[in-house]
C-alpha cells in the first residue's frame, strides 16, 4: 500500500446541518499552507498538470483531504476524456 499524501493548507468538513442538500462539503485553505504544499508536489514531479484530491472519512468520523495518486501503468490506456453533451433544445430554461 502506498503512503498517504495529505493535503496540506485544505481541511474538509461536512455541511452544517441547515446546509441546502446540494452543499456536499465544505473546503477551507489556508493559502500560505496550501501553496506551499502545491509547490512541493510541483517541484516532486515537473511533470505535474493536474492535483487530483479526495475528501475521505477517517476511522474517528473526521473528515480529511487526501491526494490521489493514481497514475495508469505503462500498459494500461490513459483514460479518455468524457464527451460533451449534446445540448437538447426542448428544455424550457
């Protein structure tokens, strides 16, 4: 198993109880923290474009943001981007 690379500078919260339901999670930076964090993981690997982050649930039921470190072996297809949907005209808004 690889080790965890935590977020630094980001905690993830759940909503408050009289969030709306479409609020999912709530994400604080700490910009200093946060920046500092891209940095490293930039300099770690130039090659970098994208941070992909997860908001996990830990066993003690606290929230935490995790990178996902997922990269496709060498024979494995990169995976392809999801195609545009075709607008429908027949929606009234």
């Amino acid at each position: 198993m690889d080790d965890k690379v935590f977020v630094d500078g980001m905690m993830a919260k759940q909503p408050d109880d009289g969030a709306p339901d479409f609020v999912k999670v709530k994400l604080s930076l700490k910009l200093d923290d946060f920046a500092a964090w891209v940095g490293a993981q930039k300099k770690a690997d130039p090659s970098v474009e994208w941070l992909n982050i997860e908001v996990k649930e830990g066993r003690s039921g606290k929230w935490y943001a995790e990178r996902n470190m997922w990269k496709p072996s060498a024979d494995q297809p990169a995976r392809q981007p999801a195609q545009k949907p075709v607008p429908n005209d027949d929606i009234p808004w």
